[in-house]
C-alpha cells in the first residue's frame, strides 16, 4: 500500500508539472501569436494620400509598457494603446509626407480623451493645416469634444440624421453620506484650505459654497476658451455660440448647417468621393489608416544627446506603485537614472495627476529639485497637474500648460472611517481593547476621534500645507502670503493659473520637449527617450488575467448599481495627509 500511494503521489506530481510546462510553453507559443497580431507593419504610402484619423484607440500619456497588457483573454481582442506623442509625432510627419495631402477626421464619440489632450492634438491639427494641407471631418454625431476637434477642418460634414450635441458644460459631484450614514459609516476629516472640497462626498450632501465658486468659474473659463477656439474656427461670433447652448438651437443637421456649425449634410460615401476629388482619385480615395501609419524616425533618432522625458500619470501613492498610479519610489528610480546619464541632457516630466499622497508628493519634489541643480527639468502639463501633482511641478525650471489644465489646488486634507456604529448596529459586532497610553489608538476605525487627536491631526496637516506653500512660493519666486492666497485648495484651470503665475506658458508635451531641446543647445540633434520596462511574459498573462476577473465592490439598492470603488480607493491607498484635488471633469 505504501508503495501504490508512493507511485501515486509520483504520478500526480509528474501530470502537475506537465501541465504547468505545457501552460508556460503554450503561454510563449500564445503570446507570439499575439505579438504578430499587435505589431505594426510599415505600409506603402501611395502619392495623394488621406491619412484617416479616428482616435478609437486608447490614447494615454505614458507609451504602453507592454502589449499584453491590452490583450483581453476572455474576449480575445486587442485594445490598442498609443501615447499622445505617438499621435502627435504621426501628424506632424504627414504634414512633411509629400505623399499624405490631407487628413479626415472621423472622430469616435466614445472617445476618451481629457481636455488638455484634447488640447494639444487639436493645436498640432491646426499646425498640420497652416501647412496648406486640407482636413476633412465627418460624423454620424459629434459630441462637444469630437466637435471642438472637428472644428479646424476645412469642410465638416454630418449624417442626415445624425446630429451635435452642444449645450454647454456642466459639473455634478455624487455625494455618499447619506450612503454612509445608513450604513453606519462615519468619515473623520481634518483639512486645510477653505476649498479643498475632495472630502465633500463624504462629510456632506451637497457642494458647499466655496467649492461652487471654484467649480463655476473653473469650468466657465474652460467653456469659454471652448467657444472662443471654435469661435475662430468657424468664424462664428463667441456670442452666437454661447446663445446656440443657452437656448438649445442645435436640434438636427439643418440647424447645425443654418448657423454655420457645419458646412454639408451628407453620408459617408458621399464623403469619399468628396476626398477622391480633393485628391484627384477616379474612383475613390487613397486612405491610410493611423493605426497602421508609421512615423519616420527623426534626424536625431541616432544621436548621443537625450531629452529623457518621465511620465507622472495617475494618483500619486507611497512607495512602488501598482498600474495607473504614480509612486514615489518608481519615480525616484527615473529621474535619478535621467540625473546619472551623462547623455541625457534635460528632463521633461509630463504630470497628469491629481495629486495624493503628500509624502510621496514630497519625495518626488526632492528628486525634481535635484536633477534640476544638474540639468534643466522642464514640467509638461497635461489634463490635470493638481494638488500633489503641483507640489511635484513647483521646482521645475519652467512649467508649460494646457489652457484647459487643471491644476492649483494648493492644500491637503487627512481623512479616517469610523466603523463603530455600524458593526454594532447593523451587525452586533463590537470592539474592547487595552493601551499603553491615552492615544496608543489613534485613528482607530473603530471609535471617533477625541478632541486632543483632533488638535494633533489638524497640527500635522497644518505644517504639511505650509510646507506646500513654502516649496510653491521657492519655486514660483512668490510671497509665501501670494501662495496662500492663491492656494487654500482652489483649483485654477492653465489659462487662470498663468495669469496668476502658477505656470509660464501654454503648450503641451511637443513644446516642452522642443523647449528644453534649446534650453540646452541640441534643439537639432537630440533624441527622446523614456522608460521602456516590459514585464516578463508570463507575469504579463497572469496580471491581465486576474485583472478581467478582479470585482469591485458596490451595492445593490432598489435595483441601483451604486459604486464604492472610490471609496474603496481612499481607503486602500489613500494614507496620511493627502494632497489631492476635488473631481476629475470630462467634456462629452
């Protein structure tokens, strides 16, 4: 019997290991699979061609670090990421391709991209059409973002039946005390700055006085530069746009084509030989795809002189940081490599945060503050730069901005859940325990807090925001007292804040990198360079596989999915005083 279970137990072992060589084989064999599916193929570039843009793809700062990572397994699709750049760089070459005569935008209305993106591809579309080169749009609908890019082609064309939505920007908060307070739930804040609002959905059903000011004049001013930008454009008066959104004037294509929003009603073949005829095609148009369209590599591609640029991209959080968030200590390792590579020249950090952890936020100042006593650092707004993302901004040597940048937000909060009463009330739980001292439990989620604590936390915040303050007022050349005016939480979008001096210019990645270029003399003889960290292949399945399977927790309430992920968000990584703007704002 011994010896059966021993051959058993063997057996077993060996079908195990088996299995698991055959998985890592099949897993190697899988992935070439999927490489040659995601690879780029240079294609032929026939004279009088339209490169088609579309931005269906999913368009993030940072290049994607692997292609796995987009592979989705259960429904064996690929969903292509492509950085700004990527984009950027692809129509500044067919504004020099003698073989591309112009573009057609036939823009996704289930794109996602924020409002300085939005921003900068726009600028490099009217950069590509002062070239003398046409653009074309067509849509079955344009929503006020597709439209805002739509704007600067030549002729827009519209479905007969589709339709533009225009009727101005709006801004709504969705508050969980109520949530909480039928759960039990109790949220312990302490904070400075009067609109340091990111604690409202918790503390409070409704937005208080201070953060509608700041979210009024915030998105007024965004909405405004929108009209003022299309107003150009179109050579439609400010005024008119603003009352088309008032009074809801844009119904259907013909009101769009009375006021002049769009310039043709027609289908979408109508529109290819509308492009055949641009181009001088008999039949139809020579179309190239932006997917499969590849840029050229640039003079400098071989050149010993690097621009390195660093990608800050997400919420900011201590230590090493999971996808989709910028931790400190990952971008400690950066822009120390940047400062130890005697062929990088200059750094240009692109922040796209809202900020979050003031010590990470602290950390990553520290490191910015000394690559810049060794080269310059140039900072490259992108949709937001708020809060923890300002305080990582403030020593650069110059910061460049999107107009419609969030960014400011200069305070910080600290934030705690009391459990207390809801494990005793809604299930019978609760909590006894012993202490060495009076506070040995402080921020305990299982009590409130005493007011001695109080004072203690509000102390600790207190200093955290002065030295916010102090490094902005250091690294801005402002009055510690201008900083605080300016700060206590307020958000300022990138055309307000350069007026009050938080950034230098407007522009966007594109001028930054071409800005530090000259700042150090290479502008034509330097290459760009960022972090290319590709994990191993079979970490890169396993991460993508559990995270289409990870669940994230919400409550079912009268047939009403309500979702606690950000929530769950504070709670899980969201320790200490944060530095961390109030909302995030999309255009549709």
């Amino acid at each position: 019997m011994k010896r059966f279970f021993q051959t058993f137990f063997a057996c077993l072992a060996a079908i195990f290991a088996s299995f698991i060589l055959v998985t890592i084989l099949s897993l190697f064999i899988f992935s070439g699979i999927i490489a040659v599916m995601y690879s780029k193929e240079a294609v032929s570039i026939k004279p009088g061609s339209v490169l088609k843009i579309e931005l269906s793809e999913i368009i993030s700062d940072a290049p994607p670090q692997s292609f796995l990572n987009d592979f989705n397994p259960f429904s064996m699709s690929i969903k292509r990421r492509v950085s700004l750049l990527d984009v950027i760089s692809s129509i500044e070459n067919a504004t020099y391709d003698d073989n591309i005569k112009g573009i057609y935008l036939n823009l996704n209305p289930n794109s996602s991209i924020g409002l300085g993106m939005m921003e900068e591809i726009r600028t490099e579309l009217l950069r590509f059409k002062s070239s003398g080169k046409f653009i074309v749009s067509y849509a079955d609908y344009y929503t006020q973002g597709t439209y805002y890019l739509s704007s600067v082609a030549d002729k827009i064309f519209i479905n007969p039946e589709g339709g533009i939505a225009w009727r101005g920007m709006s801004s709504q908060v969705l508050f969980f005390k109520g949530a909480l307070d039928k759960l039990g739930l109790k949220v312990e804040v302490v904070r400075v700055g009067d609109y340091k609002s990111a604690v409202e959905p918790f503390t409070s059903d409704r937005m208080s006085p201070e953060n509608k000011l700041q979210t009024q004049h915030l998105i007024g001013g965004i909405w405004g530069n929108i009209v003022r930008d299309i107003s150009q454009s179109r050579g439609i008066d400010s005024a008119l746009l603003q009352r088309y959104a008032s009074e809801l004037t844009i119904a259907n294509p013909m009101s769009a084509y009375d006021v002049g929003m769009v310039d043709s009603i027609a289908y979408v073949d109508q529109v290819a030989d509308y492009l055949a005829g641009l181009t001088d095609k008999r039949d139809a148009p020579e179309i190239v795809n932006f997917s499969s369209y590849i840029s050229s590599p640039s003079e400098g591609a071989r050149s010993r002189n690097k621009i390195a640029v660093i990608y800050a991209e997400g919420e900011i959080i201590d230590g090493r940081a999971p996808e989709g968030y910028v931790g400190s200590r990952n971008m400690r390792v950066e822009l120390r490599s940047a400062l130890d590579d005697r062929d990088v020249k200059a750094v240009v950090l692109r922040v796209n945060s809202p900020g979050g952890s003031a010590l990470a936020s602290e950390v990553i100042w520290r490191e910015v503050g000394e690559v810049r006593a060794d080269k310059p650092i140039i900072i490259s707004m992108g949709n937001y730069a708020a809060s923890g993302g300002y305080y990582i901004s403030a020593p650069a040597d110059f910061i460049f901005a999107n107009r419609s940048t969030i960014t400011g937000s200069i305070g910080v909060f600290d934030l705690m859940l009391n459990v207390e009463d809801g494990l005793k009330d809604k299930l019978g739980i609760t909590v006894d325990g012993v202490t060495t001292n009076d506070y040995s439990d402080l921020a305990s989620p299982f009590r409130p807090l005493e007011d001695p604590e109080r004072r203690y936390l509000q102390n600790s915040v207190k200093e955290v925001y002065e030295t916010f303050v102090n490094h902005v007022a250091n690294g801005r050349n402002l009055s510690a007292d201008r900083v605080r005016e300016i700060g206590s939480g307020r958000v300022w979008s990138g055309l307000d804040a350069q007026r009050i001096g938080l950034v230098d210019a407007f522009g966007g990645l594109k001028d930054a990198i071409l800005f530090a270029a000259e700042r150090v003399g290479i502008a034509d003889n330097f290459r760009i360079v960022s972090k290319e960290t590709e994990d191993d292949l079979l970490s890169s399945v396993l991460r993508n596989l559990l995270n289409n399977v990870k669940a994230e927790p919400a409550f079912e309430i009268e047939g009403i999915s309500v979702d606690f992920s950000e929530f769950r968000n504070i709670m899980e990584y969201r320790k200490g005083v944060q530095a961390l703007m109030p909302y995030k704002l999309y255009i549709q």
